[in-house]
C-alpha cells in the first residue's frame, strides 16, 4: 500500500532528510504508484548518499531499461550486484550486456568477518607425519585461546536475576490484559 506509507515516509523524510533508506523507500513508493518523476527524484538522492543501495539501484535499473538507457541501467545493475545478490537484477543485467560477468561483480560484496575469526590463525596441516606432535601442541594452543576469549566475552554479559525478570513479564503481561500463561 504505497498510497498510505507516502505521507508517513515524508514525515521521516522532513524529520531525518537524506536518510538513505527513507529516500529509498519514497522512491518505491512513488515508483509502485507510477509516479515516475518522484521515483527518480528520490532514488537519485538516495544513491547521492548510498551510492551501492540495492534497491534504489535496482529500481533505477528498471526505470532506465524502459527509458532505453542502456549505459546507465548497467551502471545501476552492476551498483546493485555489487552490494546485494538478486536474480532479477541478474537478468537486467544480462539483457543489457550479455558478456557481463555477475559473479565477477558479487564477489566484491562486502563481508562483515567476525573478530574471533579474524584473530584466529589455525596452523597449516603438516605434510610429514614426524611434523603432526607440534601442529597438534600449536592446534591445542589455538582452542585453548579460543575457550578463553568465549570465556571472556561470556563474563561480560551481566547475569539476570531470573525471579525479578519472570517478576517483569507477568507485570507487563498483566498490565496490558493478557493472562500470564499456567
């Protein structure tokens, strides 16, 4: 229901202006209502702020390939892959430049790593069997320090005290009229 999230979207919009995804989903809106000229006013303003948005991306995509423009619907395809897998922008894509590469493009998505992973460094598996004693001494040294940091992170979790939590749920149950479950 495009028609109704519009007035609410340009509430936010005047509330926190240049917010990417508010300008993004303003341009769908309009775009889904067929009202074309705010839908790439808001969509060129959110990849002016998010230049790799997906969606805004791929709607610009689609409003160039009707237009006809080639150049710039590839220009917001590749933009499009290169932040987010979609299938449809992958046909996009191929209808305007058959020899475009998707895989090529998606392998440059950006990959959060997670700390712990980072900072592990496993050995390399020994290629003599007289070499398996010291990777299996070093192997152990890396889960021990993998215990401990777990160990670490979990004591930094502050303990609930479970009575006063179930104490919270039933008040906040009971206040809104639900029946605290038996």
């Amino acid at each position: 229901m495009p028609e109704k999230s519009i007035p609410i979207l340009e509430f936010w919009n005047k509330q926190k202006p240049g917010e990417p995804t508010l300008l993004a989903n303003l341009g769908n809106a309009y775009f889904k209502l067929g009202d074309l000229n705010n839908a790439m006013k808001y969509l060129q303003q959110c990849v002016q702020k998010d230049s790799l948005h997906p969606t805004s991306n791929k709607i610009l995509c689609i409003m160039y390939l009707k237009k006809g423009d080639t150049k710039k619907a590839e220009e917001h395809a590749t933009r499009s892959l290169t932040a987010s897998y979609d299938h449809e922008v992958i046909s996009m894509l191929r209808q305007v430049n058959s020899k475009a590469k998707p895989g090529v493009i998606m392998s440059r998505l950006p990959v959060k790593e997670f700390p712990l992973v980072k900072r592990t460094k496993l050995p390399s598996m020994p290629s003599k069997l007289d070499e398996m004693e010291a990777f299996l001494v070093e192997l152990n040294a890396e889960k021990e320090s993998i215990r401990l940091t777990i160990e670490a992170i979990k004591s930094r979790i502050p303990k609930q005290d479970e009575d006063a939590l179930q104490q919270k749920i039933l008040k906040s149950k009971l206040s809104y009229g639900i029946l605290p479950s038996q």
